[in-house]
C-alpha cells in the first residue's frame, strides 16, 4: 500500500484481518524524485508510517526503484546507502524494482521524446550487484524486478534473471550479498548443497524508526548460514495500540521463523531444523531481553492466526490481535 494509506486506522483494520507484514510503495528517498514521478506523498510520510507500523508490530517491506528519471547512477547508490544507514528507514526487507517504460504512462512520452533512458543491461546489474552488498544482515531481499509480462515493457530490463546475474558479478568483485534470503539454509542447501555444523546464538541491535530493535538469529558463523530469526522491538512512546501502552513499557516480537525444509506438525527429522526447538530458544531469549533490558512488563507477538496456539503452548495469551504473555512475575 502507499505511505499515506498506513496510518494509525488503516493499521488497526489490517490488525483485524490478521495481516501481520506490511509492504510500502517508497521508491525513492529522495523529495524532488517523489515529487516529479507524481508520488502524491513526501519522504517523510514513509518515515512516519514505518514508524507507526513497527510499533504496531508489523514486519515492514518497502517497493524501491532504482533507475527512476534525474536520478543516475551514483544518486542511486547513494540513496541505498541512505536507506540502509538512516534509522529513520531500515525496514526489514526489500523488494528492488528497477524502472519499466510502459506504453501509455508520463515516463513512457519522456522515453519517447528522449528525455528518460533507461541503464543499459550492464550496468544495471552493477547497480543491483552495488546495492546488495550494502544489505545489512537483518534485512530480506524479497524480489529483484517485477514479473510484468515482456510484450507490456517498452524499455527497461531485458533479462528475466536479474539477482542471479547480479550475484555472479558480486563473485567476480570479491563482495558478498549477506541479506536474511541468501543466507537462509533451505536456499544455501538447494545452491551450494553445505549444511550448517555449528550453530550459536547471534544477536544484533540497531536502532530504526525511534525504536531499539533486536535480531536475534540462529547461525553457523563459519559457512554464514542462517537456521532462524526473531525480531523484538522495544515499543515507542508514541505506540498507539491499547494492547501495547495499557500496562505500561511492553516489547513486541515482529517476527518469528525458522527456516528449512518442511517437517509435518508433531513430526521431526534430525536431518531438518523445523521443529528442533530454535523457536523455543529464541523466544526464552526475547522474554530475557525484554524483561531484563527493556524493563518491559509484557512481551507481545503480532502472530499469524494460524499460529496462535504454538504461542499458547509457551504461555501466551490472545491479547486483542496480538498473542501476550506478562512479564511481572517473572521479574519479580
């Protein structure tokens, strides 16, 4: 949805249908880009509702596209830097969507008249290749270009291969993509056929949109796999969720997922990571962090419907949307 139509009520209804991921339109972080493509919104407003939307607890996805008119290369580069380095933006993933001419719309007459080019094949896989090497950790890029059909595109990509051929020229540089995806071990298994030997606890803070913000993950340090995430976040003073605010300072975990092959429910296989109790450890460790360091005196989750009673398994109780377990006790 766009920036302006991920406010405080438009978040409370997608609470209510159960959605729990949040993507944005953002495109650009830069205002006079905003302005000139006709966003209708300003580069604040994505600020403020990435803001509104973690502290709701979603997980937030943002649409950017590079290769956008007046902007060029190193702009580019210099924008994605922005973006991953700036609290106020670092969502949690990203979906890179290069800029397509199409027939019928302003950039196609610009196109036309030869005031818009798009880069040529090249150099936009240098650009994706740049900009994937800027991905923090925490970070999942989704997607790399739309899957718009060829006969529709006038100019723009011209090959349906995009993040592979980007991720070859990251090889022949010497960089490295480290984003949540490529890293994720059912990924690593299926390309590269390496499992993960010894798996230790990582976390990483960072601050972003007013708000601490710990990843906690499971992951062989030595080969970069990662087995599982979890994402907590100490709630702003500006949350506006009842649930939240009512019983003073709360934490909320934004995500939760162990990755790897699917293993059927009360099922396990010692060759496979689902259902080896890392959502377990990593939750024992959210509740330590929010109690101990927060001072927080519940811990939420914005859990998927289907879900919900893994969650009253450890104790946790529907709370509005969200799944909660108190705090005080164990603090005291």
């Amino acid at each position: 949805t766009r920036p302006d139509a991920a406010l405080k009520p438009h978040l409370s209804h997608m609470l209510r249908y159960g959605c729990t991921r949040l993507e944005l339109g953002v495109q650009s972080v830069y205002e006079d880009v905003a302005r000139d493509t006709n966003r209708g919104h300003t580069v604040r407003a994505v600020c403020e509702s990435f803001q509104l939307a973690k502290d709701a607890g979603y997980k937030v996805v943002a649409h950017m596209m590079p290769d956008l008119p007046n902007v060029g290369m190193e702009r580019d580069i210099e924008q994605f830097k922005e973006y991953f380095e700036n609290p106020q933006f670092r969502s949690d993933g990203l979906k890179l969507y290069p800029t397509l001419v199409i027939r019928g719309t302003g950039l196609y007459e610009l196109w036309r008249t030869g005031r818009y080019k798009n880069y040529t094949p090249n150099a936009l896989v240098d650009l994706v290749a740049r900009i994937l090497a800027l991905v923090p950790p925490w970070t999942r890029v989704y997607r790399v270009q739309r899957d718009i059909p060829m006969p529709l595109v006038t100019s723009g990509v011209e090959h349906g291969n995009l993040r592979e051929l980007a991720l070859q020229r990251m090889r022949d540089l010497g960089t490295q993509c480290r984003d949540v995806r490529t890293r994720e071990v059912g990924i690593v298994d299926i390309h590269t056929k390496v499992q993960p030997d010894q798996v230790e606890l990582i976390r990483r803070d960072y601050m972003a949109n007013n708000g601490w913000e710990t990843f906690l993950s499971y992951e062989d340090p030595e080969t970069d796999i990662l087995i599982g995430l979890l994402r907590l976040r100490k709630c702003s003073s500006e949350t506006f969720r009842p649930e939240l605010t009512e019983c003073g300072q709360c934490s909320i975990v934004r995500e939760l997922h162990v990755y790897g092959s699917v293993v059927p429910v009360h099922s396990r296989d010692p060759k496979k990571f689902q259902h080896q109790g890392f959502g377990t450890l990593l939750m024992e460790e959210a509740e330590r962090i929010a109690r101990e360091e927060h001072g927080s005196v519940k811990l939420a989750v914005i859990s998927g419907v289907g879900t919900r009673h893994y969650y009253r398994k450890l104790g946790y109780e529907l709370d509005g949307p969200y799944m909660s377990k108190s705090l005080v006790s164990e603090i005291n």
